[in-house]
C-alpha cells in the first residue's frame, strides 16, 4: 500500500479535527512501532507498521473495501445536487471518511461497485494500462450475433470515430436477448455506444465482475459487503472471460433478481 502521512490517517480514521490530531501528537499521544511519532507531516504504512492512539491500535488500520451491488437512480459520486449517491446506501458504519466510488456505472445501470478509500488501489483498478476486465451483463434489443462479436474482438470504432480497445462478447446460451461483454478500459457510455455502433440498443446493463472480483449472488440490490483490501488486490489479478460467463449462465436467475430486474 502507498504511504499515507500521519496526520491523515488520524484524520480518516479517528473523529478528531485536525487542530485535536495536532495536540494529540503533541502530547506524544501516537506511537509508531511501539515509537512515539509527534509529525504529523510522517509518512506510514498503516499494513505493515502498528500505529495507536493512547496505547489502542487504530480501528481498521487498513484501507475500507466495500462491494455495493448499486440499484438504479444512484449515482456513482460522492456528492450530488439532483441525484442520491451510491454513498447514500452505505450503513452509517461503513460510511468512513475519504470513502468514493472507485468507477463509474451510469444513473440507469446496475450491479457491481467498489467504494474504497484507497486512491491508489482505485488508480491501479482504473488506469487503461492496468487492463483490469470490466465484464457486463448486458439486455439488448436484438440478440448480440457472432458477427457482432466478431467485430467487438477486433476493436470496434463508435460512430464519433472513437477507437475501442479489443472486447469479448458472447450472446447467453438460451435467453433471448442477454449477453455478457468484457471490456478493458472505461470510456463514457462505452458499452452502450459499442452496441448502438453495432445497430443494437441496450436495454439493461448490470456489472457482475471486476478481473476476478464478482458481485457476490447474494447479495441484493442496494446492498453491501464489506471486503479485505487484500482480497480486492489479489482479485484484480485473476478473472478470464470463460469462467465469468459460466458463473452468469449458472447463476443467472439470481443476477436478474439482483439486477432488480
Ligand atoms: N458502459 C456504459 O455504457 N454504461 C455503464 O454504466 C458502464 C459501462
């Protein structure tokens, strides 16, 4: 995990002000390692050193996870005028300071998201060259034919002259219209531009994985799960589209609860 500066993570993780984090470490109040630490400006790594506060390590020293199965008519932001935001679903105890969604779903899509307040693990998520598969489940207009796939795979251009990134796509065995698409990078829209550019219309679009993280089967809309930081790292690692799609046909009727569909 990146370092953090001291001072902050009193601040993301402890209900003190700033001006009350400057005289606890005043007061030689924080030890790091079993070493008393009075500068704020400090940088830690709150995994692998054991940071306290009057003698009682800090709660959840490590970074929050958590896996929200989003509804419709959320947005994905931490802040928002007109809409509610995914922040809004949490449970009052998982709403810790810096948390944000790590993506973005738009206000009509469903499923998978992962707030954190690890910027970096956000970063390594999102970047376009960390790769990380995105998989979708996706109701269309019109089946998503082999020809359509096809073109995916090679690398579709959007009617604006955007060039995408090479995507898998692969209709659902026996229901009409569903199809899962994984896609390697994150463009505004992009799955449902990638359709429209194929003379197809999406209807529905439910995220179910993240690399190898899934949106657990039971887990219903608007409800989340709080998972280790670790796991999320490792999960980011694994995950191919095979498997993604016969975890879907296997488990489909839960996701289209799920979906609230
Ligand atoms: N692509 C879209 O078009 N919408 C989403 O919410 C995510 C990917």
């Amino acid at each position: 995990m990146a370092l953090i500066r001291l001072d902050k993570l009193l601040s993301n993780r402890t209900s003190h002000s700033r001006s009350e984090i400057k005289g606890v470490l005043k007061k030689g109040c924080v030890r790091v390692d079993g070493v008393t630490e009075c500068r704020g400006d400090c940088k830690v790594d709150p995994d692998v050193q054991e940071i306290t506060l009057n003698g009682k390590p800090l709660v959840g020293q490590s970074h929050v996870c958590i896996i929200l199965n989003k509804p419709q008519g959320y947005i994905c932001a931490t802040e928002d005028r007109m809409h509610k935001t995914v922040l809004d679903l949490l449970p009052k105890e998982l709403r810790v300071k810096g948390l944000f969604p790590a993506g973005r779903l738009d206000v009509d899509s469903t499923g998978l998201v992962l707030l954190t307040d690890d910027g970096d693990l956000a970063h390594r998520m999102l970047a376009p060259k960390s790769h990380v598969p995105k998989y979708y489940l996706v109701k269309l207009t019109r089946p998503c034919r082999p020809e359509d796939a096809a073109r995916l795979a090679q690398g579709l251009e959007l009617g604006d002259g955007t060039k995408c990134l090479p995507a898998e796509a692969k209709a659902l065995e026996g229901v009409k219209n569903y199809a899962l698409i994984c896609l390697h990078e994150g463009k505004y829209h992009q799955v449902k531009h990638m359709f429209a550019a194929l003379g197809n219309h999406v209807e529905t679009l439910h995220r179910v994985a993240v690399g190898g993280m899934f949106l657990p089967e039971k887990l219903g809309s608007g409800a989340c799960i709080e998972v280790l930081h670790k796991d999320v790292e490792n999960m980011l690692k694994s995950g191919n589209f095979g498997s993604v799609y016969e975890r879907i046909v296997t488990n489909f009727s839960s996701y289209l609860i799920n979906a609230g569909q």
